[in-house]
C-alpha cells in the first residue's frame, strides 16, 4: 500500500477501497460503487447522507451537531459529506442510491412511426483497378457508389485505411454513412446489424436503451444515478458548482460521460453488441443537463434574461465528447424549448405526439422544475414552474427521494394507518408521492384544512387512535406517519406543518402554471382533454390524490394517464428518424414559452393554488 | 546520468547528446540537430554518412570494409549508419546537410491573380439578449451575420468558449469562418490580420512560407531538410520504410510534421506573427510524400498498378494533423495527377499558368523522378521518367548532393579545368549539375564521344594536361575531376565510365519522356515554345549544357527559364484563391498521364535518347 493511502471498508457489502488520506467518504463510496444520497451540495446542510462508523470515534462538525441528534450520535452515525477519512475506516452504508429499471418505459406511448435512419450501411464492391484506369481509391469508391450525390466526405483515419482495407478484402466492404461522411468501413456484408442509443439524461437519473437501429426494438435499458447528484441534488446547485469551482465544468461533464460509458458498457455485454457497432446517440436532457453533457457553461440559463447557448439539436462525433461508441459517430441532443423547458421535454412531446394532436393534451413533468405543455396540433404553449424540492423529497422533515425506504403510498383506514415502502424494506422517510397521498388524506379525514393547517383536534371530530398520531405544538401541530418501533431508524417518521408549507409551494407552483397556460390558450381548466404525467414521479403518482389537493386538475380520472419515461421514448424516436428530427425543430420554432415570473398575474393565481382544493 | 545512458560529442560544433546505449549514430546526430547525409536508408549502400571517431577503436561493419578505404580507416573514418554507439564516443562530422534558402522562390513565375480567400474573418456585433425575445446564443449570432447561407456551423470547443466570449466582449467580436464552419471567435476587430502558410514538402528539403493572406505578400521563407531523408533519400525507399518497418508510416509522418512545426515557429519568431493568427494551410509534395504527411500508406503507389489512395486535394484540420497552428485551420494538399505526378507538379502549373498558356510550354521537375508536363491551354500531357539517383548525386563514385563541398560547374580551360564548389569551399565531391557539366565539356574536347564512352586518347589528340587527368583502366577508363591536393578529403575526385553510364541511364529516361509526350501531343520536339526547368537542381543546372548532352530538347537558349521553387508558388496560389482551387481540380481531371513504362514505343526511344547529343 502506498503511503498517505488508506483503507475504507463499507458494511454490509464489504467493499474495501484505498484512496488517499483526507478523501471525502462521499468520494471514497462513489469509487467503491456505492453512490451516498445528498442533495445539498455537499454543505451539510440536508442531513440525507448519513453513515455510521464502526470501531472509530470520529469529532462531529458543526452541521453534524444541528443536524444529527445526540442518539444518533452515540451511535456513531455521521453525514458522509462532513467526513473527510484520516485513517483506515470501517463504514456502514445506511441508504444507498439503487434506481429500478422496471418502470423506465411505459409501451402507451410506443406509437406507430416510419423508421428513417440517418446512418446509412451500404454493401459496395469496387472495380479492381488497374493500369490503364488510373482511378485512385477514392475515385474508385465514388464511382461504385449509387448514392444521389457523390459528394462523399471521408475522415481522415478512414482515408488511412481504405487502401488496405480495400486490398485486404477483396476491394469489397460494409460502407457506413453518415450524411455524405464515410464514418466507418466494416469487413463483409454487415448490413444487417446497426444499433444506436437513446438517453434520457435526468438531473436524477440517466437512462440509456440499446435500439437495433433497423427495427427499433429496444434490446436492453440500463441506467445510473447521475453522478452529478454529489455535486448538487437540483440544476442550480450544479450551475453553482460548474461556475464557482475551478475546473467544475470540466469535472461535471466528464463524470456524466463517464456514466454514460459505463451503461453503454453494460447494454453492450447484455445484448452481445461491440460498442463499435453503434452508430448514433441520441440524448434528451433538460437544458442544463443538455449543456453539461457538451461541456458548455450553463451560468447564463441561471440568470436574467436567461439565455441559453443553443436550443437546436447539437451534434458532435462521440470521439470529442468521449463517447466509446464507434468514434466518428454523430451524438446528437434533442433540442431545447427554452432555458427551463429541454431537450427532454421536446422528447416528451415526441413520444405523446402533442403536436399531431387534434384534442388538447397538458403534459406534465414533475421534479424541482414542474415542465408543463398544454396544446394540440393548433398550439402549443409551455412553461417551467419552480416548484422546489418538495416532490424529491426535500426540505421535508423526514423527506427522501423515491428509494428503497421511501413511504410513497399512504392510506387511513378506520383503526390505523396504511404505507408502501419502496424494496418493500421498513421505512426510512417519505417521498413526494407518499406525501400528496398523506396529505390528500389527512385533507379527508379533517386533519388538515383546505389552507393546509394541521388542526388540534376537538373532542369527539377524530377517532381517538389518530388523534394520538397529532403532536400538538407551541405554534404548529405535526402528524406522526410511522410509529417508532416500525422505523428501521428507531425513530419517528413525523410530517410537520412546515412540510406541508413546502408541498403547497410546490403544488401551488405546478397548479398556477397549468392555470396560466389555460389562460393563455384561451380555455377553461376542465377543457383539456387528456393529461399525460411523465417522469419517474408520475409513475409513483396516486392521480386521485394528486387531483385532491389539486395538484393536477379535475377532469375525469380516465382521461390522466401515466406515461412513465417519456423522454427516453422521445429520445429513441429522434434517434430513428430524420422526419422526427424535423419535427422537432418545428416544435421547438413554433411553441410558445411563456415565463411566468414576467407574467404580472403569477402572484394572484399562484396564491389562489396554494389551497388544497380540486382545480376545474 | 541514467545507467544505459552514454554521452556523444559532435565536433567541430561541440554539440553534446545523452543517448541511450546502441544509439545509431545518425538518429545521435539527428538529436544534436546534425543532420547527416545518407540516401541509402542507412543500409551501408550509399557511403555518404561518413563520420570520423575519434580516441576509440570500433570494429568495422563488412559494408564498411567495401565502402571505405584501408587509408580512410586508418584515420578513424566510418559510415555513422553502421555505428551503434555503445560507449562515450568523439564524433568528427566530415559532412553536415546544410539547406540555403536564397534560391528556393523565384518572382519571375509572381504572375498576377485575384485574392479570394477561403478563409473569412468578420466584425459581428450582436444584440444583447433580452427577457422577452428569448433568442439563445448561437439564434442571436446567426441573425446577426449578413452571409449568403444561415447554415452555419459551430464546432465544439468554439460552441463551448461562445456565451462567455459574448459577455466579455459586449457582445461583438471577430468571427472566422471556414465555409459555413466558425472556426474561431477573436476579441476585437482583428478583420485586418489574417495568415496563412504554404508548403513545398519535397523529397529532400521542406520549404514553407508565411504568407499575409489579404495582399499575398510574402513574410518569411524558412527550410529545413526532409527529415525522412534518414530513412531513405528516395520515395522508394521511404514507402519500403513505411511498409516494412513496424510504425514506420507513423514515424515518417511524424517526424515530416515537426518539421513543418519547427518551420512554422521560426516564420512565426521572424514576422511576428502569432501562431494562432494562421487559419490555412497549404501543402505541395510529390504523390507519396503527400500520402505520408497524411498518415496514408503510399505502399499501393510503389506497386503495380500503381495506385494512390487520393488524388484530388485532402482537407483535413490542423488539430488533426498535429499541426500548431490555430487547431480548426483547414490544411489542404494540392491534387496529385497520378501515383508519380503530385501536387507539386500541380502547383508547377498553377504558378506556370500552363493551362491557359497559348503557347507549347515544356516543364520539368528534374530528382529522383523526372517529371514532364507538355502542353498548352488546349492539352495537357504529363510522365514521370524515372531518372534513377544520378541527378542527385547517387550512384556516383564520388557524387554527393548539391549542398556545400559539391562542385556544381564545371569548366575545361585551355590549360586547365575551373570548377565551382558550393559554399566556396575545398570540393568533397560532385552534384548532378556538375556531372552535366564536366559531361558536356568532356565531350566538347573531345575526351568521350556521343555513346560516354571515356577514350583512351591518341598520340596528339588532347593537351598533355588533359591527358594526364585520364586514367587508362584495362576496361574502363576514369577522369580526374579534382587533383588530390585540390580536395578536402586528402584524394582525387573522379569520374568513372560506371558514373557516366548512370547520368546517361537518367537523361535518357527524361529525353525520351519529352519525345514521347511530343509524340503523343502531334508535334516535333523542336516545336515547343518554352521550356521551364523547376526545383533546386535547375536553379543550378546550365542550360547550355543540359542541351548539348540532350537532357532538354535543343531550343533557343533564351527560352529556357529557370523557375526555381514553382511548387512553392503554385501552393502559395492556391492558398489564397478559391479560383485556382478549382483550377487545380480541373488540371488533375483533365491532364492526361502517360505511363512510360506501358508504352511499347519506350525501350526503342530511350535506347536512342541514351546518346550524348542535342535533341531535336
């Protein structure tokens, strides 16, 4: 072992690791494959990264001290990001980040399209040359090639090789286009077999499918927590840290490639696929996301007048952005709506043909940025609403993101309180879809009013084992979900009234902008026809209950469908054709981004959303 | 020092080098920045690597018992290919390449041309973004620019720098495009200042020059000797280097472009010029030296059929190639005509104007090849001779190239023989102009008759000091060029019937490649307009001469011209207009090649063009 190199075990997987001295544990757990939730950024400030250390007493920060109680404590439970390892430690893990693939893609939306790939495989056999006709090589290809421009283009370590190639294979081969460009040239007939990637690139989660580029059967979806999330749980933490860090940028765009890299990887060894037989990448990010991927700096989308670099599809070659596919393959970004509304829901708007629709459709993408589209074929208008980091489970007291542990269903019966814990493991805290279904039945059980408050109880208004579950307080009540003896972390897992604030800042947020695009649009709330929810959230999502609190209007029921990850579909469906491709250069020349903090009427309509109400 | 390591000092320079163990001399040298000569690709053939080792003794190699005399042994002489340092060692250098650039651009050919750049640079000053118009960066600049086409595109790393260039800069700034491709963005108005570089890469020397790309005006020429030289002074042996030796295409490409690196600092040092202020590139070599600066192998060239991988002109960026200029410069080589006419014949014509000349022009490109082009605005007809290496020096007894110590005129007086030496200097041999020299004089007296044969003189025949000079051997007989006191290297410099034999193998294949070309265009030799002699070797050949043993048809003498280093020229030309770019497409298109060795009428032409006598 090298000196100033020590050793850090994590528990209960026994994963060992050295890394140097004074290595953060956040760091020294993404090296050993374990990724440690936190959302603050690192700054000790959400308390979401907790470990325990095993065998050796450590002095506890400051943050630790507020954030930690002193039982924890005594326990020797840590936040990892304050940690800083000295010595050789023994770690146990305590909430690991795992990401389910299951609900990646809903097949709903797997509409019917004409696959017209842009990448082209052509068998040709070239004239064996000789010495009367003195064609050169390329001559020589160009004039075997029944292409309607001859104007081909060939790279550079393309032209290194054609001599030899040709000569070594009987002068014929495997020509692979892209455009007029000569990308690759393959031994035999391989015509048969071309794949592509598409990505759903989330603040979150990334999201790679496997596609046979002929068929556009998926052949395998793999995904990853955006590696990004150390460095901040939402977009503008990463905008602060690519900013304000020296080499931020840089590191934020390699780590995310390097992700990327990895679930290629993966779907290659899955599929029996050499990630030399993949041609194109497609890749639906938020507009942030979408910068970060090219390594182009996001601080101008954070700030006034918030402009981005580019909104149309950008492509490069995977080999200047690192991708290990085939090198000069294109790599291209969906295109971007505005600062606030990316590639990832011009994917959305792909996959549910928004745009070809002859009834009026409201899409809605809920995260710490709610996206939302409202139109049909006539129209289409969009807007971000900044709905906090309530619906990822932050800023809630007890609050997590939609992982094994989380609470995300919630119901009261008679005599006692129902939960669904994600992994189906004891419950560590609750995420934003168990929350709307707490409140939502709090609301029905009277615990709480319209305006939110959690009210004391009178005599007789509650039955008496849920009247037991309300701490009254000095000022503000709190309502106990989990009993201690049912939580793995020995603790209560309580919803306070500065919780349920958060929620209605974030609901109200979401409901507001729905309410003003209608506005816009010239209809009545209860005049959309359809609502399309997307995203992991909305595949948690108990609808009834979103549409209580009024979250998401009150049409019938029937007509709210989840669509699950839209993007990714989006993604795949950009990656398959050019036609598409065009089509999204319309929907994003001709929908109408609204910026509701311009909008002098926000105020008043975000206010009047803030009650737990059903929206018509 | 590092164990393995020894130490070698060149003198007379006392240029000291640490290299490890089993070195060969001439890559010791090459590090020092000695270049030695050697054309034989350092198999001991050549004999022209001669070095001195002083105090140590080291065994001789069996080449260097055949190529070194006892006498040149007892001093210590070797052949610094055969020595692979394996001690300290003291190294005399006998004989260092040495290039002068005096001769290498002639203004004769500076013929008028309009100026039409590829490359644009422009002022743009765009609108500074606002809340309300929500144009991103790339939508802002490209309403912006008043060009004929909005399809612009922006590469990577310049899309990367583009939102905070903006911001810094107001808003305005120089964009430099390529086509539709921003290249570069510079601060400020730097619309005046645009550079460029065009290349002769010949077989032996490099020449570049710096060019100022809005008037033409030259700024600075600077050459250095092919570096490639080491692994051989022929294309030939350069192609059986890079096929035969592992990496060896990789090697000679690079080491061909460090020293086009090493040129473009110097241009750069001298003029001033930054070398990211350079946006184009262009570069005139022969066929194979074109393939080898790309990294393509020239292997199929130098077999039957004979066929290059590319003829038309290649562009590829400067990043792509390693060359240190601005990275997204586009690096262009002239078209090549066929596997044994390249692009620096192209650029011949094109700083000729052959090809809208009313008039019969003969050029030739005398080296290892000969090269002929015939022709007028109507017809253009072109051959490569294959002259072996006697032009050069090659083959010769005591032949060299022509740098300093080489005799490169010669002249029999009444009672004496003149000669002139490059450098001013004691002679060490003798270059191909000399040879054509002492030739034709050799024949004026009357010393050989027209077939070369050197007589064995009668009684009265010729002056007592001439016959003196005539070595009279039981086959052959040799000549007496330099007495031994005349000569640096303490021995006679002679010229044997075997060196007459090989000047003569050499004229004859340029000889009858004219006869065959004005056999194939419908006219009599005598029926050509103007001759012009390209490259070093006319600079100094005199034309009388070259006439009177019949190398170049017998015109009138005033319309022989030299024009020095017309690829130079040609490659400046098409540097800086588009115009002659697709000339120069034209020229390979059109131009009609004649492959002399398919030609049945050969072996009987050149049988008679073998003779020593004027060509009509």
């Amino acid at each position: 072992m090298i000196e100033d190199e020590i050793l850090i075990i994590f528990q209960p997987k026994n994963k060992s690791i050295k890394v140097p001295k004074g290595t953060n544990l956040i760091d020294a757990a993404d090296k050993a494959g374990i990724i440690i939730p936190n959302i603050c950024g690192r700054s000790g400030k959400c308390g979401k990264c907790k470990i325990k250390i095993l065998q050796e007493k450590i002095p506890y920060t400051l943050q630790e001290e507020v954030l930690l109680t002193p039982e924890e404590r005594s326990y020797g439970i840590h936040l990892a990001c304050q940690v800083n390892a000295m010595t050789n430690l023994l770690v146990e893990i305590l909430t690991e980040e795992k990401v389910t693939t299951t609900k990646f893609l809903t097949y709903d939306l797997a509409n019917e399209f004409e696959i017209d790939n842009h990448i082209r495989k052509v068998f040709i056999r070239l004239k064996k040359p000789d010495i009367k006709e003195q064609l050169d090589d390329i001559e020589n290809l160009k004039s075997s090639i029944s292409l309607p421009t001859r104007q081909i283009s060939i790279p550079l370590p393309v032209l290194q090789n054609l001599s030899s190639f040709l000569r070594k294979n009987d002068f014929g081969g495997t020509f692979v286009f892209s455009d007029n460009s000569i990308i690759n040239i393959e031994s035999g007939d391989t015509t048969n077999r071309l794949f592509g990637l598409a990505f759903d690139l989330g603040t979150t989660t990334i999201v790679g499918s496997l596609v046979n580029m002929f068929t556009g059967e998926i052949l395998g979806i793999s995904a990853r927590t955006n590696p990004q999330t150390k460095q901040g749980a939402d977009v503008i933490s990463r905008v602060k840290y690519a900013t304000s860090e020296p080499g931020g940028l840089t590191k934020l765009q390699a780590i995310v490639i390097e992700s990327i890299n990895e679930i290629i990887e993966e779907l290659c060894n899955q599929a029996e696929v050499n990630f030399r037989e993949i041609y194109e990448l497609s890749l639906a990010g938020n507009t942030i996301m979408n910068h970060l991927f090219l390594g182009v700096t996001p601080k101008y989308i954070a700030e006034s007048p918030y402009i981005p670099a580019f909104r149309k599809s950008q492509q490069f070659t995977a080999e200047e952005l690192g991708i290990t596919i085939q090198p000069r393959s294109p790599v291209s970004t969906l295109p971007n709506i505005s600062g606030y509304v990316g590639g990832d829901i011009t994917g959305f708007i792909l996959a549910s043909d928004f745009h070809k629709s002859d009834k009026i459709i409201l899409g809605i993408d809920i995260g710490t940025n709610g996206e939302i589209v409202l139109g049909s074929k006539d129209r289409l208008l969009c807007c971000s609403a900044a709905a906090g980091p309530a619906f990822e489970g932050g800023h809630i007291t007890n609050g997590m993101r939609a992982m094994e542990g989380a609470i995300d269903k919630f119901n009261i019966g008679d005599d006692q309180a129902f939960f669904h814990v994600i992994g189906e493991t004891d419950p560590r805290g609750i995420c934003g879809t168990g929350l709307i279904d707490v409140v939502a039945e709090l609301l029905r059980v009277g615990v709480i009013n319209i305006t939110g408050k959690i009210e004391t109880p009178g005599a007789d208004s509650l039955p008496s084992w849920l009247q037991k579950r309300i701490i009254v307080g000095e000022k503000n009540n709190s309502f106990i979900l989990v009993q201690e003896n049912e939580s793995n972390l020995q603790k209560q897992i309580i919803l306070s009234q500065r919780d349920i604030r958060e929620l209605q800042l974030g609901k109200g947020a979401i409901a507001a902008g729905i309410a003003i695009l209608c506005k816009e649009l010239g209809i009545a709330i209860n005049e959309i026809d359809q609502i399309l929810i997307a995203g992991a959230f909305g595949s948690y999502l108990n609808k009834y209950n979103a549409q209580t609190i009024g979250l998401i209007p009150a049409i019938p029921a029937e007509r709210v469908k989840y669509v699950g990850n839209a993007a990714s579909l989006g993604a795949k469906k950009f990656l398959l054709s050019q036609k598409i491709r065009e089509e999204a250069d319309q929907i994003i020349n001709n929908a109408d981004y609204i910026e509701l903090s311009s909008r002098p009427d926000f105020q008043e309509i975000f206010a009047e959303k803030m009650l737990f109400e059903p929206s018509h």
